[in-house]
C-alpha cells in the first residue's frame, strides 16, 4: 500500500535529523505533494565524498543544503526512499506517477510555503547518471531537484538498476 509519507512505526531507534535554521536563510521543513499522496518531514542530510547521504527513515525526505537554499537561486535537492526493507512502499513509491504541472509545496523555516510546479520526471541508469545536467541550474532560477530508486530491481546486488529524477521550478 503505498504511503502518505507521515511519520508511522518503522525501524527503530531511526529519528529524522531537523534541519538547522540560519537567519539568513530559509531552509525546508515540509513537503506535501496532493498528486501522490505524501505529506511528511525534510531532515537535512550531509554530502560525504561527493556522495548524498540516504535518508535515515522510509517516511522522511532528505534535503542537501550545498545544492540550494529555498527562496535564493539554486537547486533544492531532496530525495526518498522508494521502499524499504520489511516495511515496503516508502515515502516516494509513487514518484513514477508525477505529471507536468503536478505541485510540490514546500515549507520552509521561515512558516512560508513555496510552491513548485513538476517539469518532467525520468529515470536514468543509476550507474552512469548524468549528475552535472540533473543538479545542475543553468538558468540560474529556483528549482527543485526528487530524486528516489527507479526500475528494475537487481535482486543479486539488492539495488535499483535506474534513478528517478522529477524537476520543478518554482511557480
């Protein structure tokens, strides 16, 4: 059953890491997007040796503050699990289901909520993905980056084959 994203039992001893707030900008709290049905928690989460760290819980999405900051120019990256280990479909098991114009609305520390509209959504072979064109923010605007597993499940390595990437810009 796919989820809302609320915060429910799952694997213990597992609490979201809240984001720090810093007076001079707005970092993201909350997310609820109606056209897949989630409505949870953002943690924020380190990049270590150029890779993005996981987020700790299935229900939760992870932010990466060196992307982009909400309300500044830049690319606020978040990502989710799909599904997860002897708990099933996680935070962003319906991400295949956005649509152009879906909308993504994001709470930041600052109470505000800012509003993204879905470009495109596609998947991407996980080991070569084109990271540089997919984080990257070329026209300098304000964008968001979901990214979560996709495709085929490699039941030998325990990994997703693919990516999925969905872009919004701010609308």
């Amino acid at each position: 059953m796919p989820t809302t994203g609320a915060i429910r039992p799952g694997p213990v001893g597992l609490a979201p890491v809240a984001p720090e707030v810093d007076a001079q900008r707005i970092a993201p709290v909350s997310i609820r997007i109606q056209s897949i049905g989630v409505d949870t928690e953002i943690e924020k989460r380190p990049v270590v040796g150029g890779t993005m760290q996981d987020p700790t819980t299935p229900w939760v999405l992870a932010w990466y503050p060196p992307f982009g900051w909400l309300g500044e120019p830049g690319n606020v990256v978040l990502a989710g699990h799909v599904d997860w280990f002897d708990v099933g479909p996680a935070v962003l098991a319906r991400a295949g289901e956005f649509q152009p114009g879906d909308q993504i609305e994001v709470t930041g520390s600052d109470v505000g909520i800012h509003t993204y509209e879905v470009e495109w959504n596609t998947l991407v072979d996980a080991a070569n993905p084109p990271m540089e064109e997919i984080l990257g923010n070329p026209d300098d605007g304000q964008i968001l980056t979901l990214i979560t597993c996709g495709g085929t499940f490699d039941s030998v390595s325990q990994h997703y084959l693919e990516r999925r990437f969905v872009r919004a810009t701010l609308a």
